[in-house]
C-alpha cells in the first residue's frame, strides 16, 4: 500500500506528524509525504520537530496570492505528484485550502481519500471563512472520514455520509501534544527567555481572519484592561506574521509592562508555554483541542466554533470578541478558584493519544 500524506500549514503538520510517524512504523506500507508550503515558516519548524523530510516540497505561497490563486496552482502541481507516485491512498488533514485541493485533486485521479479530522462543522460557511466550506469539499469526496469525536461523527451521518465510511479516532494533535509535552525545554534561553515564571501566565493567540478589524481591536482593548488590572498577571502573545495582525497588536499592546509580545512561537516552546499558563485565550482551532489536555481553561475569542465538545464538556468558554464579555470571563477565571477548577479539570474529549494508531490500523483493514 502507498499512501501520500499532504498537508501545508503548522497545525495541518502538527496532527499528520504523529500519522506519518505512525505509517513509518508499517513495513507493508510505502509512506511518501508532500507539503505544499501553505505557511513556509512556521511548517519548517514542526517539520523539523518532527523529524519528517518531505519528498515532495512545492513551496506554493507567494506575496498577495489570493486564495483563487493558491487553489488553482495547488490543484495543478499535486496532480502533477499524484500522476507519479500513483498512490493507493491521500490522507489530508483538516479544513485548510491545502487539505481541501489535496482531497479534490486525489478524487480526480481516482484516488482513496481519508481526511484526518473529519466532520467539524459550525453550520456557518462564513465562519471560519474559507475553512468550513474546505473541510465540507474534503468530507464530500473522501472514503474515510476519521472523526475525532462522536459529536463529528453525528455532523457526517447528518450529511448522509455512509456510517461505515466513519471512524471515530479521537485527535491526532493530542497524540503530537503529549510528545511534545514530554521533551526538555531550557527556558533560559530561546524564545522564552524574556516571560517572567514568577506570574500568573495568561496565553494569547488571535489572528483568525474573521476577527482583522473592529474584533481584533476588541480583543486588543480587553487585553489591555486585564493588564491594567491584574499587577501579578503576565500576558504572552506571539504575534502573528500577517500584518492585518501584527500591525494592529503592535500598536496598541507594544509598550505594556505586563504584556510580552513574542514573534510566532516553534511548537515546542508553544507547548512549554501552556504548561506553564494559568489560562489560554485564543481564537485558534487547535488551541482549543490541546490546552484541555494540559489542564487549561479556554476562552474562545470567537462566536461560534466547530469545536462544540470542549464547550459541552466545560473546557472550553465561547467568549466572542467583545472586550467587555473577555474581560467579564478572563477576571472571574483569575478570581474565582472554584469556577477555574471547574474548567481545569474536566474531561478533555478530544482523544488518549492513539488516534494515529486508529487511523493506520483503518487504512489497512479497509476492504476494497
């Protein structure tokens, strides 16, 4: 069996790292793995974490490419890798334009698609924009959809998927998270060296495209207010490349005290800095997958998620982007022991760090 692993953005590399890891680890399986580049920067370093070489390297993104653009070229060159290698399965991962193309271009060659991640929906096309149509196009022309949870399962079998085409894996990201977690880390040096141990550390991500603008100025306000009113608080937030992003954070949370703003963080120091929170705030997908595995309440910087099992089980707070309503949940969490235990140790549903195992150990026994 040859199966062709694509994925091009650092969570898309993040949760297939522990799948082609696994693939490896199978004598009768030919494991080939081509990266588009979505996020050059950011994919290398997981990439090397990792430890994976691709065999394929396209490097699409350009300056301004438009996403009519990276689709078209996308399309183009992985059929140009799927008419060399020929292989008998493409796995792609998630909701990104690369897991979207890479699913289309293997249906077009006649090719099995399993899509890691499968059936996250908001019911919502516009949000996250473009990422629930991308991930409705690779469910809709897969053979397997690897749900990471039972609540996804009901979101495919809602689509009248065929139930035997779905198998519940739990999330890779929770398998590629207690890896991580587990390594040595110096904080003395590197990329947190300047975030002071001695503070309650409150973790900050926010760079959905849905959120550049009015909400990001929001968040941006709230982030403020806690700083103002929390001495013994410290806020770490790596930055986001994007300029829509880093332009906006810059100018308004550059010259507080008690706010660190870090370039983009490599995974593995990300990781340490989870541990290391009190609580995350983000509007990332992933975030809200991996700080409940580390015991970290979530308040989610959006309006809606694709994530409704964290929510459900009491990981998770649905914030949205009001700074009044983050700064409301954010005090009451840093204030309130009896509330913050209550997220902290519930249940994460997202997985025991296995999925990949389901999801090889699927690839072998399906029947053609």
């Amino acid at each position: 069996m040859k199966v062709l692993s694509i994925f091009g953005t650092r969570p898309e590399a993040i949760k297939m790292a522990p799948v082609v890891k696994e693939l490896s680890r199978h004598s009768e399986i030919t494991n080939k793995v081509c990266v588009t580049a979505q996020h050059r920067q950011m994919l290398d370093q997981v990439l090397s974490l990792f430890a994976i070489s691709p065999d394929y390297d396209l490097n699409l993104m350009q300056p301004n490419q438009s996403l009519a653009q990276l689709t078209a070229v996308a399309l183009m060159e992985l059929d140009v890798v799927l008419d060399r290698e020929k292989p008998d399965w493409v796995l792609t991962q998630g909701d990104t334009t690369t897991a979207m193309v890479g699913a289309l271009a293997a249906f077009y060659r006649g090719v099995k698609v399993g899509h890691v991640e499968a059936g996250l929906r908001t019911w919502d096309k516009s949000q996250p924009f473009p990422e629930e149509i991308n991930r409705k196009i690779a469910d809709a022309v897969c053979d397997l959809h690897f749900a990471p949870t039972v609540q996804s399962r009901e979101n495919l079998l809602r689509e009248s998927a065929n139930p035997e085409s779905i198998i519940v894996t739990g999330n890779t990201v929770i398998d590629a998270l207690l890896e991580v977690a587990a390594k040595n880390y110096d904080w003395n040096s590197g990329e947190l060296a300047a975030v002071p141990l001695d503070k309650r550390i409150i973790l900050v991500t926010a760079h959905r495209r849905e959120n550049f603008g009015q909400p990001l100025l929001e968040i941006c306000q709230a982030l403020k207010e806690i700083a103002a009113c929390s001495a013994d608080v410290q806020i770490v937030y790596p930055v986001h490349l994007n300029p829509n992003v880093r332009q906006v954070v810059t100018a308004e949370l550059g010259d507080i005290a008690n706010i660190t703003l870090l370039e983009p963080l490599d995974y593995l120091p990300l990781v340490q800095l989870m541990k290391a929170s009190v609580l995350v705030l983000t509007d990332s997908g992933g975030l809200q997958e991996e700080a409940p595995g580390l015991g970290k309440p979530v308040l989610v910087l959006r309006e809606v998620t694709e994530r409704p099992e964290g929510v459900a089980a009491g990981t998770v707070q649905l914030v949205g982007t009001d700074s009044n309503r983050i700064v409301a949940a954010t005090m009451r969490l840093l204030s309130d022991a009896d509330e913050y235990n209550r997220m902290a140790r519930a249940v994460n549903p997202y997985g025991d760090g296995k999925s990949s195992q389901r999801i090889v150990e699927s690839l072998l026994s399906f029947e053609k």
